[in-house]
C-alpha cells in the first residue's frame, strides 16, 4: 500500500463523510499534515538511523586572479574547476576561505569575504574538507576515515577553530570534525567540515540519526507517457528524487493540482500511484511496477511517501481523524476519544518495530586517535 499524504488526506474525508467542498478539503488536508507528522515526531523510529558514505578529494594547486568581491578565477591555461569545489574551501597566502558557490567551470564565489584586497596573480589551493549531508541531522554518531580504519574526532565549534587557528606542524591527514547548521544556495544543510583537509582522496562514513522528512511534491511531471513499467516526462528530473518517489498521474491531460498539493484536485483525480525503482536520466523514470503501459499525455507530479514505518499508518489515521473532528468543530468528546486511540495504535506500532540497539562507536583494528597511529613517529600504538 502507498503511503502518501494523498491517501491519508482521501481516508480523512472518507471516514468523516465531509462533503467535498473547498473548506472541508483545506480541513481535511491540514489534518492529514497533522496527523502524518504525530505518526513522525512521537517516537524515535530506528528507520532514522542512517549511514551515508562520502568522499573527500585531493588538493587542486592552481593559479589565477582574486577580486576585490571575493571571486576567484583560474587561469584560462588550467583545467575547469570539478564539481566539488561547489562545497570546499580555498587557501589564500595560508589564510582559509570557505567557497560559497561555485559560479562556473572557471569562477569561484568566496563566502563573507571580508579581505578587500584583489590580486591579478596568485595561487590556490583548493581542497575538499567540507560535506552538506543529504538528510536534517538530528544526532551524529560516529565519522570514521573507512581507508585508514580509525574513528575521527567530532567536535565543537570552539575546538574546530582551535584546531583550524593550530594546523600547522600537524600530521597533513582528516583527525576531526564538527558539523554547523548553514544556509547553502539550495536551502539550509548540516555541514561536516574537516580539519585539516586530507593530501588524497579519502572515503569517509558519517553515521546519524536524522530527522523525519516532510512530505512535499518533489517536482511537476508536466507530461507523463508510460510503457511497460518506464515512465517518461518533458522535464528535468531533480537529483535527489529517489527516497520514497512517488508518482501521481492524473485521469487526463491536466497535472494533479498544487493549490492543495499531493494530488489532491478539483477538476481531475488521481487515477496511478506508482512507486519510483529508479531514475535512469533527466527524463526517464523505471517504475516498481513493470505491467503499467499504454498510458500518454497524462499530468503528473513526483511527491514522497510519508516517513514513517509501514506499522504506524493506522495511528496517523487515527490523529488525522482526531485533529479534523477538532478543527472541524465536532463533539470535543470524540475528539479525545479518537486522540486516546490513537494513542493505543502508536504503542502498537512501536512494540511491533524491531529492537535496535545503538552501540558506541568502537576502534576495529586500530586506535581511535586523535592523530592517526602511521603518523606518530615513535607510536607503540598498534
């Protein structure tokens, strides 16, 4: 059974008999939302638990100008600037900038820059210490260097820029790590940032636990033709689509409306939803299931499935049901009458998840140091 904000918002008007008219849709769409987020943010689902593998690339020494304004350009000799250095820092006369932006192939936008000074000739060096997690961080449990099989150092702010002020002399390889709330072009992220930057290319694992997602329409299909299982669409997928795609087609050629979001319509009705397998490039999608074809010229938006365990489906139910009986104006009795069951199906599903038991962060094969053991000379550390 899919789980969209959709279906909890169709179950409220069917178990309430509301009359489909646009004040009891708004009610019933504000209490799916309510209930859907009851069913998120009363218990701690293990399903929140993540690990996230990144990697952290190698230095770029290149040369080029510096403006007054902060914006770096290399040299039209040199190579274009990766993709990465999007989220990196730059050294400039051993002092640390962290970039902004990436403003081209070539250009670099540097974040507060606050030197004022502009140089027609100088050199960089670019290196990747910093990662914008792909979830809202709640709690981090360990960052551990996978190449070297040690445990890195999570800090606070105030020890990172000790740390940062006290790198020189110290072994040139990642020991420690804090993590800040920041606002990135693309929306606020919780950002690891590493001191000091590794000299090579180095895989790092950050385990975490995050915060639910909010249920939202990912992207508008605009046209949707499926055959045999493969959907296709006229516009540019995104590229963080695919935890917990879902795509609605409408019955014609009009898009599910956005005024109350998720498919929920005037004019037309949702007639598929249909599980996102995987995205294959910008304008094709592989479904779930592989029997749907035939299907052309339909509306369609990419939404997500809420973000609880399957299990606790009935006590969002169940808060839904309770909050539009109250924004509703009905009896205040069933109104906490349907809270206490509510209630009872939460703890149902929280006795029904599996027991997962966080352990803490123990070394494997070698010490979890600040410095790393190969770097010590002298260490009688194995």
């Amino acid at each position: 059974m899919n789980r969209t904000l959709y279906d909890l918002f169709s179950h409220v008007l069917d178990t309430e008999d509301a009359t489909d008219d646009p004040v009891n849709r708004r009610r019933a769409l504000r209490s799916a939302a309510w209930g859907a987020n009851q069913a998120q943010s009363r218990h701690r689902w293990s399903g929140y638990n993540t690990t996230e593998t990144i990697t952290l690339n190698a230095p770029i020494t290149t040369t080029g100008t510096l403006s007054a304004s902060g914006v770096i350009t290399i040299d039209l000799a040199k190579d274009d600037l990766p993709e990465w250095t999007d989220m990196s820092s730059v050294i400039i006369r051993g002092i640390l900038y962290r970039i902004y932006r990436r403003i081209n192939a070539r250009s670099l936008q540097i974040d507060d820059f606050r030197d004022g000074q502009a140089n027609a000739s100088t050199g960089f060096t670019i290196v990747d210490d910093r990662h914008a997690l792909t979830d809202t961080v709640r709690e981090i449990y360990s960052i551990r260097d996978e190449d070297s099989d040690v445990n890195l150092l999570h800090v606070g702010a105030m020890q990172y820029r000790t740390l940062l002020n006290h790198q020189d002399g110290q072994p040139n390889s990642v020991f420690a790590a804090t993590s800040v709330r920041t606002n990135r072009p693309d929306g606020r992220t919780t950002e690891l940032r590493f001191v000091p930057a590794p000299a090579t290319k180095t895989t790092i694992s950050v385990s975490y636990h995050r915060n639910p997602r909010v249920a939202r329409i990912v992207h508008d299909c605009c046209s949707v033709a499926i055959t045999n299982g493969t959907a296709t669409i006229d516009s540019g997928l995104p590229t963080t689509i695919l935890n917990g795609g879902i795509l609605l087609v409408s019955e014609d050629a009009e898009r599910p409306d956005g005024e109350y979001a998720f498919g929920v319509v005037d004019a037309n009705v949702t007639e598929h939803t249909l599980r996102i397998k995987s995205v294959t490039n910008k304008t094709t999608i592989v479904l779930e299931d592989a029997s749907i074809t035939g299907i052309e010229d339909r509306g369609g938006i990419i939404t997500e499935e809420l973000d609880f365990p399957p299990f606790a489906y009935n006590a969002a139910q169940r808060y839904a049901e309770a909050e539009f009986r109250r924004v509703g104006r009905g009896e205040a009795g069933e109104y906490w009458q349907t809270i206490q069951m509510a209630d009872r199906e939460l703890r149902l599903a929280m006795e029904q998840e599996a027991t997962l038991r966080r352990e803490h962060p123990v070394a494997l094969s070698r010490s979890g140091t600040v410095h790393y053991p190969e770097n010590l000379a002298g260490s009688d550390t194995p």
